[in-house]
C-alpha cells in the first residue's frame, strides 16, 4: 500500500477529470462496499465516481452492468486501461495460425461503452487511504485519479519462473503483439531453414517446442502444427519430415485442468497430426539455439513459446491487504475486505467458488465475464442501486479449438469431438465475442481460411529485441 506520492513522478490533470487533491472525496462514513447502503452523493454535490482498472472480461462486464443498470446521473465512469479493446484471448492461437486476422479478435471498447470515459494508460498503484490510484502513460508520466468506489481487474501476465535463459529467450502468447511475433517468427524460421544448406541447422530451425500443455499451448501446438504443414507448398526445400512440434507439460496428462476426455480427446489429435507430447517433462535451461529438458536432452531449437502459467497482475500486490499467489482476496460479494468500496475480481483476484467449497476460482474469461456482471450489480447496490448478491457460477463445460474441423468440448457436460465439437466451439467463440462487427469479421476470416491459400507473409511490427515476455508484457511500469 502507498501512502505518498512518489516526488519523481510528473503528476498532472487527468484530461477532463479532476486530479487527486482537488477532487478526492472522501468515501461516505457508515456505508458498507456492497448491499444495502444508502444512495451516496459525496459532499460538494458531485457525482461519486467509480474507477475501473483493466478492459478485460471482468472490467467491461462491470462497466456493461453499471451503463446498463445505474441512472445516468448515479455515478461518473471512468476506465483505465494500456489498451482501447478487449482482447479476445481465446482466438490467440487462431492469430498466430493466421485463420483470424489480429484486429477481429480486438473488440472496440468505444463500442461497447457509450458514457464511461477511457483513460489509456496502465494503474500502477493503488493508495487506499486517500483513495486514489497512480495511472502512468504511455510516454512515461504519472497521474492520480481518485475513486469512491475501484473496482481491480487487471488480469494476468505470463509467469516465467527462474530458469536460465527462459526470459531472455522464451516467447509469451499473452497480447496481440506477441501473437503476431510469434507468427512473424515461425515463417522467419521456415525462410531460414529453406535457404539453408546444413541439415542439422535446418531441422532446428523447423523445430518448435511449446512448454505448458493447458488450454494454450494445446491448441497452439495443434494449430501451429496444421498451419506449417500447410505452409510447406511454398518452402519447395522443406519437407514434413523437416518439422517438429513439441508439446511438453510437467503435468502427467494434458490440459490437466479440464475434464479428462477432453485431455483424451485432444490428445488423439495431437497424436494424428504428429505433434509431439512429452509429459512429466519441464525446460531446465534455454539458449538462443537450444532447449534443455529436466531427462537432460538438449533440443536443438530456435524457438520456446512459454504457455506455462500465469501470473497475476503486480498491481494486487500494491493494495496491502491479503493475497493468495498474488491474487488479491475478496469475499463472495467480490469486496475485498477491510476496504470500503474497493472491488477485485478475475485472473487477478482469488474470488472465493461457492461450487468449490470456496477455494479460488478458476482463471478462465468464463469465470471473469460472470464476475464482472455479479462485480457491476454489488457496486451498483453499494451506491444504493439494487441489492448485492454473493458471486455463483455454475459450469458450463469447455471448448477447445485444435484448427480445422478438430475440436474437443464438453458443453453442459456433453463430450464431443470432431466436427460437432468444432461447430459448438465456433458458434460459442461468436456468441461470446459481444460485438457484432467482430463476429462478422471473425466469421468471414473462417470462411476465407476454408476456401483460400493461405498468405504466408511476415507482418514485422515488434522487433525481435522488444519480444522478451517482459517488454511485450510492459512488466517494467511496476517496477518504478
Ligand atoms: C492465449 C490465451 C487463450 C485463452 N483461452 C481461453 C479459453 O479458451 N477459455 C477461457 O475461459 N479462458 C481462456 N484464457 C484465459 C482468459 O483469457 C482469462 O482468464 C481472462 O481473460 C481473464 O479475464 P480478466 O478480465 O481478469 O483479464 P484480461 O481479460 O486479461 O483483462 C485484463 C485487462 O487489464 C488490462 N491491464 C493490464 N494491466 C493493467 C494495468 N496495470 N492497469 C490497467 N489495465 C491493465 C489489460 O490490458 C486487459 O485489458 C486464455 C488466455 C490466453 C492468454
């Protein structure tokens, strides 16, 4: 928890809203964070204003709840966020695999909030006792900006643990800019390879390892597998025998924390597309030509793509009340407790699941569009809209996209696989992608992606320097 502002900083007006100083109120003595609580108009007149920090499943699913359900004089919005969209992660592989274009799977915040005012830039620290919240910019400087009530739901960043090399030469699959990379960067491997004349150097480069065999590096590996294979028509020197995809977890099965059919189902498919699984099996050491495994074989490889966990978000840390993992703990009604009018949920909150006698729920966009809707109606009660009500969830099952017409999924606890899985997968994707021009785009991208050839270019936004997990990932603004 921060109590002083850090002289160093520039702090200056936030664009159209007071700063802290002149605008904090104070929160309102005797309400509670959720339920119940008396309308609130902090003194001076002013609207009380609630602070969302992160565009993501859960933060737009409460600024959705809260334009839709709170009068329009309740309460001024305010969004922070390093990014005008929501990234709709589950189609990041599909990026990378390049059956859906970076920018459909962007889906416009302007055009899904229409009175929240955005303000770009990432939170990096929360002051609790005067109620008010760093923001930095993309240029460097530092705002404050006050809340009466803020709600936490900057997600999660790639985890690298401490292995040698990992972070200085292990790709993440976290934002767009690192899917695109890693598109960019498997076709620079094939154009190495087909110019190449020694054999060894080839079959390295045409060698892929993914690390974490959860729902990412599954349908990563499966995709990736697919795409290159495809891509072969156009390196004439290149042949399947040349590609090697490796697939590894530490984990006994793959994606260890769904359903086993489905790990089953899609293990079936990795098997027939020829990607290689090794389980029980984790990276002790990476260089920039090479991946060492824990049965000490040195795979010689150009390329780790690190799928293997995540991490919540710095920022919880900063709060000072009780984290599990680094996920901030809330109670049911997703009020993070001992603080009035502070709200936490999704990857970056261990939000308690009443189905799990309470243990964290799972960090999936399921559990965080659900609780942004159940987060937006306990913040509307605690202004005195509505009445507060304990977060629930009932699974629903899962899908998991191999590319193609292969797909596992086990809808309201049906299993299925091949191309009914495929069909359910796609029409959930649609359906849960909440913007009609993004489901158009996306829809036709499938639809090019099964009548044309595939175009093997490289797009080459983010140099290779910028493409460590930690500079794509931004991980530096915490540290200042
Ligand atoms: C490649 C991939 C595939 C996935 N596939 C699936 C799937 O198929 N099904 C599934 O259920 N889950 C899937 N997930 C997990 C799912 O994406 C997350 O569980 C979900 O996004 C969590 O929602 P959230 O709102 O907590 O975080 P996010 O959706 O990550 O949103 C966090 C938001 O906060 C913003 N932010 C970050 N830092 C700051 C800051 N300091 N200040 C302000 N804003 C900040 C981010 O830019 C982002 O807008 C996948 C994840 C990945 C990476």
């Amino acid at each position: 928890m921060r109590n002083s502002i850090t002289v160093a900083r520039v702090v200056r007006t936030i664009d159209g809203l007071r700063t802290r100083g002149d605008d904090h109120v104070p929160r309102a003595a005797g309400t509670t964070s959720s339920g119940g609580a008396p309308r609130i108009r902090p003194s001076g007149g002013r609207r009380p204003r609630v602070v969302v920090v992160g565009a993501g499943f859960a933060g737009l699913g409460v600024l959705r709840h809260l334009e839709a359900r709170l009068p329009a004089d309740a309460a001024d919005l305010v969004l922070v966020s390093p990014t005008d969209h929501l990234l709709y992660t589950s189609l990041l592989p599909q990026v990378c695999a390049g059956s859906v274009e970076p920018r459909h799977v962007a889906v416009p915040v302007r055009g899904l909030l229409r009175r929240t005012v955005l303000r770009l830039g990432h939170a990096v620290d929360v002051d609790t006792t005067s109620g008010s919240v760093s923001v930095v910019d993309r240029d460097g400087s530092t705002s404050e900006l006050g809340w009466d009530r803020l709600v936490l739901a900057p997600g999660s960043l790639t985890r690298v643990p401490d292995i040698p090399g990992l972070a200085e030469h292990g790709l993440g699959l976290k934002n767009l800019a690192e899917a695109v990379y890693l598109r960019d960067h498997v076709l620079r491997q094939l154009e190495h390879a087909d110019a190449c004349v020694d054999t060894a150097e080839r079959r390295a480069r045409c060698t892929f390892l993914v690390a974490g065999a959860g729902y990412t590096g599954t349908e990563l590996a499966a995709q990736m597998r697919r795409f290159t294979l495809e891509a072969l028509d156009r390196f004439p020197r290149l042949t399947p025998e040349d590609l090697r995809w490796i697939l590894l977890d530490q984990a006994p099965r793959i994606l260890p924390e769904l359903d086993e059919t489905l790990g089953d189902g899609a293990m079936k498919v990795l098997r027939e597309r020829g990607v290689e699984v090794r389980l029980e099996t984790s990276v002790s050491a990476v260089t920039a030509t090479s991946v060492t495994l824990s049965d000490n074989e040195t795979v010689p490889t150009h390329t780790l793509v690190w799928c293997a966990g995540v991490t919540p978000n710095p920022l919880m840390e900063k709060v000072g009340t009780e984290t599990v993992k680094g996920r901030l703990v809330v109670d049911e009604n997703l009020s993070v407790p001992g603080l009035s009018g502070m709200f936490a949920l999704g990857d970056a909150a261990a939000v308690p699941d009443v189905t799990r006698n309470g243990a964290p729920a799972g960090q999936t966009a399921q559990h965080a569009v659900r609780q942004g809707a159940a987060a937006g109606r306990n913040v509307a009660a605690s202004l005195g809209h509505g009445k507060a009500l304990p977060y629930r969830h009932r699974d629903l099952g899962f899908v998991v996209d191999l590319g193609g017409t292969d797909a596992v999924a086990n809808p309201l606890g049906l299993h299925l696989s091949g191309a009914p899985a495929a069909f359910i997968t796609r029409a959930y994707h649609l359906l849960a992608l909440g913007s009609g021009g993004n489901r158009a785009h996306v829809a036709a991208d499938w639809l090019l992606a099964s009548t044309s050839s595939e175009q093997i270019v490289q797009l080459g936004f983010l140099p290779s320097p910028n493409a460590t997990i930690a500079e794509a990932e931004d991980t530096h603004v915490y540290s200042a």
